[in-house]
C-alpha cells in the first residue's frame, strides 16, 4: 500500500469531503501596474511573467486563475507577486495546501465552465461554486511533495533539452567560419539563395467535400507542424498551394525565430497557405539540410530580421513578413558539397541527442499527467 493510500485510509476512510472553492479561498482581481517603477517583483499576465516592478500586491503563495482565454493556463507563485487584471489570484485558507490546489485545478477543465458566448471566460461567482477535495493536510502535503517530484525531473530535462540545443546551435555558428578555413578557401562561394533556390508554386483550389492537411512551419528548426484534417468548406480562403518532399518551406512571419523546415516525405500531400514560400534546391549545389543549419545561425538570424518589413503590432509580429524576393536576395557564404555534407553530418549528431531528450520529455510529460491525475481523484465522503 502506497503512503498516500495509508494516509487515506487511516485519516478519511469514509471517502474525502468536497467543498466549493469560495469557502476554501478569496478569490480576487488583478490591477493596473503602469504607475510603478522597475524593481524585481514579477508582474504576472495570461502569458507569464510580463515585466517587473518595484512594490509587491501580494506575499503569495498563490494560484493565478485566467480570466478569459486560454482557461487552463495557470500559475502558481509562492513569492511576492503583482497581477495584471487579466487574472485572478488567491488567497488561500488554512483548509488546503496551495500547492495542492493548485495541481488539482490543473486537472480541471475549467474552459467548460464558461457560462458566456464568444471568448472563454469565468467569473468569480461561477468559480466559488466549483467543488474541491479537501483531504487532511497530511495526504495533501505528501501528493504535492510526489507532483513536485516528477515536475522537478521535468525541469531537469527541460534544461538538459535547452543545453543541447544551444549546443547544436553553436555549431551552426561554425558554418560560415568553416567555410572561410584556409585549405577550403577555393571551395567558398558567395551567393544569393535566389541562385540555388527556386520558387515552387503549385495552387490548390480548395473543394467544400474535400479535407485538406493543412502544414505549418515550427520555430528555432524544429519542422513541419501538422494540423488536423479540416473539409475545404471550414477553411476561408479558396487557394492552398502543394508542397514536396525534400522542399525548403519557411513562415513569412516569424523567421527570426527560425522557422524554416525541410518537407518530410510523409507530408508529400500537404498543403499550405501564401504564408509558407515553398523552395526546391538545386541539389548538386545546395543540400537542404545544410542550408536549414546555415538559417538557424544566429548571425544569419540577426541579417534576416534587419530585412523582415512591415508594422510591428503590439507583442506580436504578424505584419511583419519577410518576403520571396528578399529570400532570394539573401547572400549566403556556399562551402562545397563535401564541407556540407560533414557539417550536416557532426550537428546531425547533435540533434540525434537533442530528439531523444524530447522524446523522453514528452513521455514524461504523460506520465505526470497520469500520475496527477490518478493522484488528484478521490471518493467523496458519505454523510
């Protein structure tokens, strides 16, 4: 028997009681913050922390509730705090462990408890009413101390992952200064992408009965994004455009986040909006998966972001694009196929290992959630 089901059956084995939240916390808004100077206490809004001030609202621990949006995106903070009206924050009775309610409205979908059309939303009222486990103290310290177990591996990993990556992308850094070693000096040419890559462009015309896998292209070299299938009828736009296999595809609006991304062969019918130029490359100069190294530089990051054009709107970058003609404009240093094929080959190993950390963080992710979840359910007590 596991300590938590010991606990259990020795504190409440009669089954658990449940409480509306609005008797087991306070449950407030958040406020203007525009009236205080730089310091170092966050300021949490829907997306994390935004900035950070010089005076504290809150001493936490406390959970953050979203308002309106994305319901299921919440915080919890167990220092000093400010937050934005955009969220709710907590002041937690003696009757519940922060923590723990915390993960336990992590379980929750509380999008389903929107009671307006429109964007999601909640309202204090409809939150007290939302009922809760109140285990003793004892089973709520020992689940929280088992969650933050698997969330600390989590973190660990996740920084591991991050590392990798960082390291993969000092290599690419090498690239152009690989290209410009004395004995490979001959092979080094400069060139406009527009000179290896060209434009492929074949329309879809998009049918009412028929579903389309529509693609998207992931930042920082991460590849393809694919979404469900979706009946040409629930897409606005009448033209989608095919992709290949082997084909260079890039989003117009966030390259400088690196958002280029090879065609796998899998994807061969997929299809994706003006937004994503789709190239072929003259294979006998170019092989793809150097030129995606070569675009996730940081230096050739920093030239393509002085290039993108547009009007930069709020925290989002959605009118600011970088168009096919300045794609093949863009001048790239052109070692030889062999130096290529060896750069591709060492960060190629690199990325092996960076794949595996994500694969693993991804199983753990589930098994968390399982865990949480199985952990987080109980039977209500009879009266």
């Amino acid at each position: 028997m596991s300590r938590i089901a010991e606990l259990i059956a020795e504190l409440c084995p009669r089954g658990v009681d449940f409480a509306p939240l609005g008797e087991l916390v306070r449950i407030r808004n958040g406020k203007d913050y525009k009236a205080l100077g730089i310091g170092e206490i966050p300021v949490y809004g829907t997306g994390g922390v935004m900035l950070y001030v010089n005076e504290s609202a809150h001493p936490g621990p406390s959970v953050l509730i979203p308002r309106k949006g994305s319901l299921s995106k919440l915080y919890y903070v167990d220092k000093p705090f400010w937050t934005v009206d955009t969220l709710f924050y907590t002041e937690i009775g003696d009757r519940l462990v922060p923590k723990f309610l915390f993960y336990h409205l992590s379980t929750q979908r509380l999008e389903e408890l929107n009671r307006a059309g429109g964007v999601p939303s909640l309202t204090q009222s409809v939150l007290n009413l939302l009922l809760v486990p109140v285990p003793p103290l004892e089973v709520q310290r020992e689940i929280v101390r088992i969650l933050d177990q698997f969330t600390q591996l989590e973190a660990e990993l996740n920084a591991e992952l991050m590392a990798r990556r960082r390291q993969r992308l000092a290599f690419t850094r090498l690239l152009p200064g690989a290209a410009h070693n004395e004995d490979q000096s001959s092979n080094v040419k400069h060139i406009r992408l527009g000179e290896v890559a060209s434009q492929y462009v074949e329309p879809v015309r998009v049918q009412d009965d028929t579903a389309y896998r529509s693609l998207g292209v992931k930042w920082y070299g991460e590849g393809v994004l694919v979404r469900e299938p979706k009946l040409g009828s629930a897409i606005k736009g009448t033209v989608l455009y095919a992709v290949k296999p082997g084909y260079l595809v890039y989003n117009r609006m966030f390259v400088t986040e690196g958002s280029f991304a090879i065609v796998p062969p899998e994807l061969a019918n997929g299809v994706v909006s003006n937004e994503f130029p789709v190239y072929e490359l003259d294979r006998s100069r170019i092989l793809p998966e150097w030129l995606l190294l070569y675009l996730q530089d940081e230096y050739t990051l920093k030239r393509i972001a002085a290039e993108v054009t547009g009007v930069e709107r709020g925290s989002t970058k959605s009118r600011m694009r970088w168009k096919e003609g300045q794609f093949e404009a863009f001048q790239i240093a052109l070692p030889s196929i062999s130096v290529q094929r060896e750069m591709v080959r060492v960060v190629g190993t690199v990325a092996a290992l960076e794949s595996a950390l994500r694969d693993e963080l991804t199983a753990r992710r589930k098994q968390f959630e399982y865990y949480r979840n199985k952990l987080l359910t109980f039977e209500e007590a009879v009266t």
